[in-house]
C-alpha cells in the first residue's frame, strides 16, 4: 500500500507509528484493568490519566472535563442525549442542515418521536451557498423550550469552519446548552475551551491519526450532565465500561502528537491545499469551489467538476493509487448529492461531480504534483464520455 497517495484524511487517517508504538505494550504485557485494587491493573490508572490530560492539553480545558468515550458518534449522541436528560420539560432541539448523521439522524428521529424518546420539536437552519449559517437564524430559532443547540465546529465535506464562539455566546444568554462536534476541528483548529461558551464538545481518534474506537466528550465543569451508558463507576460516573486502556493511551499520544503538528497544518499543509486547488482549478474547465474560502479547514477542499460523476472520477483516480471521496451519499449505495451540498443549493451537475481532497501532514509537494498531474485528463476524457457533456 506504499504507493498510495492518501488524500482522505477527513474519513479517516493513518494510525501515527508514535501512536502505534505507545499503545502496544497495552495490548500485550500491561493488560490489568485500571479499577482493580492489585498494583498491575491499578497503574494502568496513571496511564489513562495522563491520556486524559494529553487531551485536555490539545483542547484547552481541565482533565477532568474529558470523557473517553468508543467514537465521535458516541460522543455527539451522549451530549445530546445528555442535554435532554438533564431538561426533560425542555422539547425542542436546534441542528444545522449541514451535521454529520451522528447528529442529524439522531435529531431528525427526535422529530419524528422514534425510539424511546418523546417527539421533538426540531429546527434545522439551513446554510447559504457558501456553507455558512446567518447567525440571526441561530439566535431567532433558540428559545426557552430549547434543550440544545448542536452545530458543528467545521463540516466534514466541505471544510467549512463555523463560527462556535459566537453561537456558543448565542446560547448562554438564552440558557441553551451548546454543543458542537469538533471531530473535524481538533487538531486542526487551535482551540482553548477554557475561554469558550461551548458546553460539550466531541472528538474522534481516527480522525487525528489515533485509531478507530476511541472518542472523547468534553462536558464543561458545571454544565448538569446526565451519562447514557450506564454501568459502573468509570469516567467519574459519566460512562460506565472498563476503560479501552490502549486505545484511550493512543488518542492521548495522538492528541500530544496533534498539538506538536497544528502549526503544520496552518503553513504547509494548507499550502500544499491550495496549490492543488489553484492548479486543478486552473487546469480543469467548468470546476468550482464547495463551500466558502474564507474560513476553512487548513487540509480540505471540495471541488465540483461540472457535467460528470465523482463517482468516476474517483474510480480513475483510484487507478493511479489517489484516496478521495465524492459528494455523492455513496455510503447508502445511493447516488445521490450529498446533504451537505444540497443544503448548500450547489446545482445537481455541479453537485454530482463534486470529489474532496482532504489532506495530512504526511502529504507531499509530490503527491499534489501528482494529481494535478493525473486528474485533468480523467476530467477531460470523462468529459467526452458524457452523456451531460458540454456543448463546446
Ligand atoms: N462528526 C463528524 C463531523 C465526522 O466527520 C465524523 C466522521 O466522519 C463523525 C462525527 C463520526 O465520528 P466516528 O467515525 O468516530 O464515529
């Protein structure tokens, strides 16, 4: 797989070998259980508590308001679940048309009252063409029957970054609690929580070079909290099961790794962004820009190629080894633009040919050199192969 060139790091990213290497001996000799009484399992207690500080050194806040959680999925549906817990005479929820589904399904099922929870009166605010919300929307849709708002601290198509202080502001002086999915964020944005109006906030570890199964949710001190899994005293009773000791040890030197890297990811990586997006622009007709450019993520961009499918693209890139993914719900076998870029009004042939590139530290100059290389070919022939294909 070495000649690979990886440029879908918002799906997923490699695990890191400092990352590797910290959690091995957690898998091998050091297997106790961090709440067992004997020396063996209660060491390992230290090693999770300086995971958990790693953290809370990368995200600006107090250990103690970091839970380990399985995945930033978890992460979202617990703040959630939390918040309407903790306000049960509260029934309205706010979320942006943009939300990853572990946020979206979740509110658009509280709407429809399945499940075990009560129906929910839902606001869903819609984005402009940019990918942004209009911040009166946020502050007009809140109101006393809100148990909480969710929007996202930046998207995971289009890299689009959301104004979080400001919603955050929004919420506290309407006494809505506020919580975002930073999975994309942390990492790449710096952030200091301490200093934030932002209640809880959730992190995934695949996606900053730790492996899969491991999230964390920070609760602010003080914010009333209520824990969906419910089990034993773990995680000062706000998630119950044995801790995932290498997995918490990994997002832990995943996170330390995350904050040696951010400058990084603020000069060369997002260097490297934009030259792949000027050049692809430059060299390939009928191509435009998802998502505004003035605030975004340092590693993503979201590039519509007019009158195809990024479907085939992706499948052309894929012969020479490059990693995207499409605009296209190809996760539901469906071929459908995604929700994202349809709440963004991006026309359906500019939506269908839409592919992300999102990039890493561990890209190069030679892996942009070669998919400006490769793709404006691809582009061309599939141009021809068209049955959408511009009249020229
Ligand atoms: N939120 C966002 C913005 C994401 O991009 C993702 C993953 O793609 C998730 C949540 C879910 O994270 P996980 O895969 O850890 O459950």
């Amino acid at each position: 797989m070495s000649d690979v060139i990886y440029m879908d790091n918002n799906a997923t990213t490699r695990v890191a070998d400092e990352v590797r290497e910290a959690m091995a001996p957690y898998l091998a000799k050091a297997y106790g259980n961090p709440s067992s009484v004997h020396t063996f399992g209660g060491r390992i207690a230290h090693d999770v508590d300086r995971a958990r500080q790693q953290v809370a050194d990368l995200l600006g806040c107090d250990p103690t308001e970091v839970v380990f959680t399985s995945c930033g999925t978890e992460s979202d549906n617990t703040a959630i679940r939390s918040a309407l817990a903790v306000y049960p005479a509260r029934r309205h929820v706010v979320t942006s048309r943009v939300e990853h589904p572990a946020v979206r399904n979740l509110a658009l099922r509280l709407a429809r009252g399945e499940g075990v929870l009560p129906r929910y009166r839902h606001t869903e605010l819609p984005v402009n063409s940019d990918g942004t919300l209009d911040l009166p929307d946020v502050g007009n849709a809140l109101d006393d029957d809100t148990a909480v708002c969710s929007i996202m601290w930046a998207n995971n198509e289009t890299g689009v970054v959301f104004p979080v202080e400001r919603i955050g502001a929004m919420c506290r002086e309407t006494g809505v609690l506020f919580h975002t999915d930073a999975v994309q964020a942390v990492g790449k944005i710096p952030m200091t929580l301490a200093d934030l109006p932002i209640d809880m906030l959730s992190v995934s570890g695949h996606k900053l070079h730790a492996p899969k199964g491991i999230g964390a949710l920070y609760v602010r001190r003080g914010c009333r909290f209520s824990p969906w899994l419910i089990g034993g005293h773990q995680e000062a009773e706000r998630r119950g099961g044995t801790e995932a000791v290498a997995q918490i040890v990994a997002l832990g030197a995943a996170a330390e790794l995350a904050g040696r890297r951010i400058d990084e990811e603020r000069t060369r990586v997002v260097a490297l962004r934009d030259r792949l997006e000027r050049e692809l622009l430059a060299r390939c007709p009928d191509a435009r820009v998802n998502g505004t450019t003035a605030s975004r993520l340092p590693n993503t961009t979201n590039i519509s190629f007019e009158y195809i499918e990024g479907e085939s693209i992706l499948l052309m890139l894929d012969e020479y080894g490059i990693c995207a993914s499409s605009g296209s719900a190809c996760t539901t076998g469906s071929l459908e633009p995604s929700h994202v870029l349809r709440a963004m009004g991006v026309p359906y042939t500019a939506a269908h040919g839409s592919v992300r590139f999102s990039l890493s530290v561990e890209n190069t100059d030679a892996d942009v050199d070669k998919v400006i290389e490769v793709l404006p070919p691809i582009i061309k022939r599939l141009r021809e192969l068209s049955p959408f294909g511009r009249e020229e």
